[in-house]
C-alpha cells in the first residue's frame, strides 16, 4: 500500500490547509520528526550492525514477511546479503567433484533468489546455470541436467536422501545479516 501514501498525504494537506493554520509549523514538525525516526527501519541508510541497534533501541522486530526464514534484519534488507558467499561455497563444492561427476552435476536451487544468485554470480566462477522448480525457474526446466549429480540449495540431508540414491552434506552458507536460509 505504500504507494498511496503520497497520494494521502497530499490530501491531508490540502485538507490541513484551511483548517489548521497556526499548527502548520508544528504539523511539519512532527510529521519530519517521525518521519526521520521511520527512515532507517525502511531505507538501507545505516550499516546493519547499527540498524540492529536502532531496531533494539526502538524495541522493534524485524516483520515476517513473504517467507517463513528469519534474520537480524527485515527480509528486504536482509535479502542484499550473502550471495556472493553462498555461490563461492558452491562453487568450491562443485570444482571438489570429480571430472566425470563435474561433466553431469547440476545445481538444484531451493527457491529463485538462490538460482538467480548462481546465474548472476557464478559465471565468474565457472559453475553452470541453476535449476529450481521456484517460481518462473520451473518453466524454464531443467536444461542439460540430467539429475545424477546434484548439487542442492536449502534441502536437509533427510529431505534429499528421500528423492536421491545418496547425498553427502558438502557445505553450509550463511551470513550474520542475511535470511537464515
């Protein structure tokens, strides 16, 4: 709904316009005040170690948003980091494999922030393009894979010895201000 608000705000000036004219100065007092209190909870204008603090301080918690993870931050903060780590990780996992393994092994993403970050960062890198049945990945299919080597983003080693014939957990990715993915 955030986009309504200017929109709002503009009608309730006009509407303070001819009614308030003393408490003008006051109304935009308190209006930037709050305002400058509200900025650093929605823009990214503090380093996220602060952001912690000024949430503790405000004793405010980040919201549950869209998904189920948790972080130090709200999701669409907390979404700016890790990334560039999670694909390092999978790139030392998928350079680890053997050369015959390495020729079918494909990268099976939980969700399309993990695919897209493999797609956007792992060319520098030399891994292959992701696969993930998340959302428009799902129509793109699988491409060349073939499903004997997989590597697995956001599947529990109980989850994947369900649909594989063996798994072996080769590495975990977090980041402090991160999702917990």
């Amino acid at each position: 709904v955030a986009p309504a608000y200017p929109m709002l705000f503009a009608a309730g000036g006009v509407w303070w316009e001819g009614r308030a004219r003393g408490a003008k100065a006051a109304l935009v007092g308190a209006i930037a005040g709050l305002g400058a209190i509200a900025a650093p909870l929605v823009l990214p204008v503090l380093p996220p170690e602060r952001y912690v603090e000024y949430q503790k301080a405000l004793e405010i918690a980040p919201p549950q948003t869209e998904v189920h993870h948790a972080g130090p931050l709200p999701q669409h903060l907390g979404d700016m980091f890790g990334w560039p780590e999670m694909v390092e990780t999978v790139a030392k996992i998928y350079h680890g494999l053997a050369p015959e393994e390495r020729a079918k092994a494909a990268i099976l993403a939980g969700n399309y922030g993990e695919a897209g970050a493999i797609d956007f960062f792992g060319p520098r890198h030399g891994l292959p393009k992701a696969i993930s049945g998340h959302q428009g990945y799902y129509l793109w299919g699988p491409g060349e894979a073939t499903g004997e080597v997989l590597i697995l983003l956001q599947t529990n080693r109980k989850e994947a010895e369900r649909y594989c014939a063996r798994g072996e957990e080769a590495g975990r990715v977090g980041h402090p201000y991160g999702m917990a993915e």
